[in-house]
C-alpha cells in the first residue's frame, strides 16, 4: 500500500512529480543546458524507437516519448528515500500495458486482418500442428500485456527489496562488527548503482516491445513481417 506523508498518499506525489520537474520551453534563441540535454534525449529516443517502424505508426511518437520519459522519472525517483515507486505496482504497469498492446493489435486487425491472422500460424507449417500452433500462438499473444506489466514490476520491486534487506543488514552490524558494516555498506552504494541502471533500462525495454508489437501490426508496401521471438 502507499504510505501517508501528512495525510497525503505518496503515490499522489510521486505520479505527479514527474512532470514537475520537466523544465518548460524557453521563448529564447538558445536554450540552457537542461532543455538542450532533454531536446538531444527525446530526438535520440524517437530515431531509434520510430526508425524501423513504417510512416503510419509515427503518430505514436508523442505518447511513446511521453510514456517513456514518465517511467523513466518514476523508476529512478523511486530510489530516493521517503518516496514510493509506483511502477512497483502491477495493477499501473498493467493499465499501461494492456490498452497500448490492443490498441496495436486492433490496428493490425482493423488494417490487415488477413496478414494479422497469419502471424498466427507460421508458413510450411506441417497439417497435423496446425490446430496446436495456432492455441500456442493465440496463447503467446494474449500473454504479451501481461509479460509487459510483470517484468517491469518484478525487475524494481526485487531490486528496492534487495537494497532495503542490505540496508538493513549494514545497521545491525554496525554496533558488532564495524569493518564488514563498511563492506556491506559500499556494496549498498554498488548495488544502488545497478538499480538505477535498471529502472533506465527496464523504461526503455517497456516502451522498446510496445514499439515491437506496433511494428508488426502497421504494414506498408516495403514492409516486412517481424518473426516472433
């Protein structure tokens, strides 16, 4: 659950803090740094997220590179003292996951339903495994939100429970035995470390396989089919 601070909910806080820490456009010729490094950060995202994606799926681009700075922020603010991590909680991840993966879907059905139903079932597929693929890849499709939403939830809830057992462990062995508390504490510190290149990474891993699944169900006249994976 979502401690209190002064009666208000942190989850409040910390859904909202995001956005406030965006620096604004500036009216002024030349940027300052933080603008410049967010503008250099956000053109760099969309190139390599949208760049094997056809032209009808470069609308999504605002709300991909909306979402990804969202989860970026919450993930790495989340490992701040006295905050709460929202992305820790399923239910979020999952109303994130589950409408962006069947609004590509519906696209996919909606534009090209018969290339769309053939991703169900692989070409040079003997006769006798057809009606077995086809439950096997009905199955994999519809588990893709709920892999989507896991993943990221187990990734930072396993890292911030293994930061708070260390924490925990480097004040019951400072009174006893300073020398391995010092140890384990610059292990904190590493481990720290590696979480905040998880919570960058597992942004990016989050909003990389929704542009996957966009992808495969936004066809052009030179595009190709994604093979599953």
């Amino acid at each position: 659950m979502s401690p209190n601070l002064f009666g208000v909910p942190l989850v409040v806080l910390a859904l909202v803090l995001p956005w406030l820490l965006l620096p604004a456009p500036s009216t002024r010729w030349l940027n300052n740094r933080l603008l410049t490094l967010q503008n250099w950060f956000i053109l760099r995202f969309t190139n390599q997220i949208f760049s094997p994606i056809n032209q009808g799926g470069h609308k999504w681009a605002a709300l991909f590179t909306s979402l990804m700075i969202f989860l970026l922020a919450l993930n790495i603010l989340g490992l701040l003292p006295y905050t709460f991590t929202p992305t820790t909680q399923l239910s979020m991840n999952m109303a994130f996951a589950v409408p962006l993966w069947l609004s590509t879907v519906l696209i996919g059905a909606r534009n090209h339903p018969t290339v769309a139903l053939s991703h169900l079932l692989p070409e040079g597929t003997p006769t006798l495994l057809i009606p077995v693929l086809v439950i096997i890849e009905t199955i994999s499709l519809f588990i893709r939100p709920l892999a989507l939403g896991v993943r990221l939830t187990a990734n930072l809830t396993a890292g911030h429970l293994l930061i708070h057992l260390i924490a925990t462990a480097v004040f019951v062995l400072l009174p006893l035995m300073p020398t391995l508390a010092i140890l384990t504490m610059a292990l904190l510190l590493l481990l720290t470390l590696l979480e905040a290149a998880v919570a960058m990474i597992q942004a990016y891993v989050f909003m990389l396989l929704l542009s996957l699944y966009l992808q495969e169900n936004t066809y052009g006249p030179s595009s190709t089919r994604l093979s599953h994976g």
